[in-house]
C-alpha cells in the first residue's frame, strides 16, 4: 500500500479555514424586523383617588343665606298673583263673595237709612221696628265682610293669619252661618211691613225705596250662604 504523499516542507497539511459570515447591512435587519411604534407605550396610570370634600365656613353660611333666600322666595311666590299658577277656587270665590257682600250690606243699609220723606204724609225709617232691625242687621254684616276682606288681604301679603287654623275655620263658617239667618229673618220681617204698607196706603217713593233695600239685602243672604258653603269646605276637607 502507498502512503499519503506529504507535502515537501515536511510539516503537516491544515484544513483550509472557514470563511466568516459578514453581517447583513443594518437596511436589511430594520426591513426583516417587526414594525415598532413610533410612540412608546405610556405606563398604565395609578388610579386616582377622590379629594376628600372640604366644608368651609364659608360655604356652610352661602348655603344658610341661600336656604333663607330661597324660603322668602317661595313666600313671594305664593303671595304674588302667578299667571301660569292659579290658586284653588275656593280661595279664589271666596274673596269675591266677601267683597260682593260688603258691597251688597252697604247698600241696603245706606238706601234704608236714606229711606225718609218729608210733608203732611212723610215718613222715615226709623218709626218701624222691622226696617231699624234690617238696618241693624245688615251693619253688622258690612263690618264683618270688611273684616274679611282685610283678613285675606293680610293673608296674602303677610302670609300670616289673624286667626291660627282651625279655630280661623270654626269662626267663619259660625259668623256666616249666623249672619245669613239673620239676614233672612230682618229681610223677611221688612218685605211683610213694606206689603202691609203698600197694600193699605198704596205704593210710594217711600215704599218702592224701602223694596229695593229689601232686596239687596235678599241678595246679602244669598252671598252669605255660598260663603258658609265654602267655609264648611275649609273646615271638613
């Protein structure tokens, strides 16, 4: 057998060496590279804790001042007339039957009182008990609706009563009660002596005057029973 043949120098053959690898140029790396955002992703936030509330003096008494501003704006409310708001009927019917009955007692008492004539067949008012009693009757019930009146005017200005609840109630369907009774009774009295009058002597300016206070004050006793009608309203609702 033949031995390998060694080279003439006489020192043994190296294997050749490996060639190196140059890197790739950085263009291809970016383009082989996943996509980045050119943004960095901020860090997740902290979650944030509510300030406590801080009360101050101040804001306690802004508050007080409002509380107090809005109570007196409501009291304005309810005593100012509101176009969009309207108050109950009976409130409403009830001051208008007060002020028609002290219009309607005034006149009956004024045109009885005015009720004299003069000469040999003159008369007056005064000689009769049934027509004083009528006089008398309906002066008490003028000075009791003027009352009235000026109670509800005070009502809604002040937004105070004269009289608490529910002894206010109690008084007026009481007064109301007694007044138109007794306007029937003084009516009904002075209609029979006036008759009587006309029937035997003939009508007169004295009579036809003393007809129509009689039936004015017909009409007070009408007035007077609506209005008990609403203060048994008031009382029992």
């Amino acid at each position: 057998m033949s031995s390998p043949a060694v080279p003439e120098s006489g020192s043994p053959s190296l294997p050749p060496p490996t060639p190196r690898k140059n890197p790739p140029p950085a263009d291809a790396r970016a383009a082989n590279s996943p996509p980045r955002s050119p943004i960095p992703p901020s860090p997740p936030a902290a979650p944030s804790r509510a300030a406590p509330p801080v009360v101050t003096l101040g804001a306690t008494v802004a508050k007080s001042v409002a509380g107090v501003d809005g109570r007196a704006a409501e009291r304005r409310f309810m005593a100012a007339p509101q176009s969009g708001r309207q108050r109950p009927w009976p409130v409403r019917a009830a001051l208008g039957l007060r002020v028609l009955a002290l219009l309607l007692c005034m006149i009956a008492f004024s045109v009885m009182a005015a009720d004299k004539t003069e000469g040999w067949a003159g008369d007056s008012y005064d000689r009769y008990e049934e027509f004083r009693y009528l006089v008398g009757v309906n002066v008490i019930a003028f000075v009791y609706s003027l009352y009235q009146v000026y109670e509800r005017i005070h009502r809604m200005t002040a937004m105070k009563s004269i009289i608490s609840r529910p002894l206010r109630y109690y008084f007026d369907l009481t007064m109301d009660q007694i007044l138109a009774y007794l306007l029937m009774s003084s009516s009904s009295a002075a209609a029979s002596r006036n008759d009587a009058w006309a029937s035997t002597f003939g009508s007169d300016a004295f009579t036809r005057k003393a007809k129509g206070s009689i039936t004015v004050s017909f009409l007070a006793f009408f007035v007077f029973a609506l209005s008990a009608l609403i203060s048994a309203h008031n009382l029992f609702r």
